[in-house]
C-alpha cells in the first residue's frame, strides 16, 4: 500500500539551531514531493516540492528538503531555527500513477522552536 | 500566487441543521477541488473530489448524504454538511490544483465548525 511516514509527532529545536522533519514514502511510480506548513486554525500553505531534477529542493522561508532515492525520503531542513516556524509540517506525495492529482499524507509533525 | 478562499472560517450550529461551507479559487479556474477534514490530532482526512460539472468522488467511509458537494462552476465549490450532529464539529479545509502536471494544492484558510 502506498503511504507516507512522519516518524515524529513532534519535534522540539532551540532557536538558531538546524532543524530537520523527516519523511519517508512508499509509492510506487515516480514521486512527487511536497511540504506544506500549517499555523494554528489556518489551512495549509506550500513550502517547497520535488518533481524532478536537483535532489536538493529549497523553498519558502528557507525551508530546504533533499530528495534520497534510494532512502526513500524527502527530510525538511532549515539551518537555523525561528521561533516564528513553530508550526504543523505536513508532508505529502503524489505519484505519476495517481490520477486526479490526489496527495497521500503524513499525519503532520508539529515542530516547536524554544526562543 | 494563487489563492484559494474559504468561507465563513468558523460557524457555530445547532444539531439537526445544515451548514454550507464555500471554497472559491480567486485568480485560477479550477476544475477539480478537493475537501478535507482534520481531526484534533493533526491528520488530514481527505473526505471527497469535488469535480466541476460532475458529481464528486467521495473516499471510502464519508456518507455522500450527510456531506453534499456541489461544483457548479470553475470556481466554487461547496460542501453543505446536513443534519449536523455534534460529532460532525472539525476542521474543514478546502484546495484546489492549478497545475495538472504537479498537482501542487493550494488551500483555503479552513472552517471550524462546531455544532452544538
């Protein structure tokens, strides 16, 4: 079955540190990639996508993902943590093969940046 | 960039009426839409496909009667919730897809419905 892993449901980085949401999938066809973010009662803004190219992706408020193939992973980065990033990360993949462009998710990870 | 509208962002109702909640695309014709809805711990249930001009394709174990998707033109799409029942009160969160080839969604703001 296809689906899309958070392993985290919550990850907790000091501010100015890096830090890093992982995600794992399991599709099949090629994927595409996508991270979105979420602030309280808000509905979800996009961050950054892969479709192809350059495995290194960098995106909306210098949020960066690499692609790994062979890992099967599409982990979020940042190097250095804001407090205004707090938030819920969602990660989520469509796959060539899925037709009407319907996303699996991940059941979201809230990150929380400590000043 | 493209912008997707949700309105009211939250309603409050009484059980046994009905609540219209519309996702409108602002600057893009968008002729699939998709609604969702997120429980209190985070994940997002994709609830139906809204398709413009058909009827929409609702996922396995969301009741097409009790949530009612209209799609009647290229740029809105509503989802009346009839009956509401006080299990019904979430987080309701409409998208749209403007790029066929990516699929990138871009979403409305929410609605919290709380149904008393």
């Amino acid at each position: 079955a296809q689906s899309v892993a958070q392993p985290e449901d919550q990850v907790n980085v000091a501010e100015g540190n890096p830090l890093t949401v992982k995600c794992t999938y399991s599709v099949s066809g090629n994927p595409y990639l996508f991270w979105y973010v979420q602030y309280p009662n808000r509905g979800l803004q996009f961050l950054l996508k892969y479709i192809t190219g350059d495995n290194l992706v960098k995106g909306s408020y210098g949020f960066e993902a690499e692609f790994n193939k062979s890992q099967t992973s599409f982990h979020l980065k940042k190097p250095s943590a804001l407090v205004s990033d707090s938030a819920l990360y969602f990660c989520a993949v469509r796959t060539s093969q899925r037709s009407n462009y319907q996303l699996i998710w991940g059941a979201g990870t809230k990150l929380i940046i400590k000043p | 960039g493209a912008v997707v509208s949700q309105h009211p962002s939250w309603v409050i109702c009484k059980s046994g009426t009905s609540v219209k909640i519309e996702c409108r695309s602002l600057d893009f014709q968008a002729t699939t839409m998709f609604w969702y809805r997120q429980f209190p711990k985070q994940s997002l249930m994709l609830m139906a496909t809204s398709n413009e001009g058909s009827k929409a394709t609702y996922e396995q174990g969301v009741e097409k009667d009790k949530f009612l998707i209209n799609h009647a033109s290229l740029t809105l799409s509503t989802l009346t919730v009839t009956s509401a029942h006080p299990e019904d009160s979430s987080f309701y969160i409409c998208s749209a897809s403007r790029d066929y080839n990516t699929g990138e969604l871009f979403f409305g703001e929410g609605s919290r419905l709380t149904v008393l």
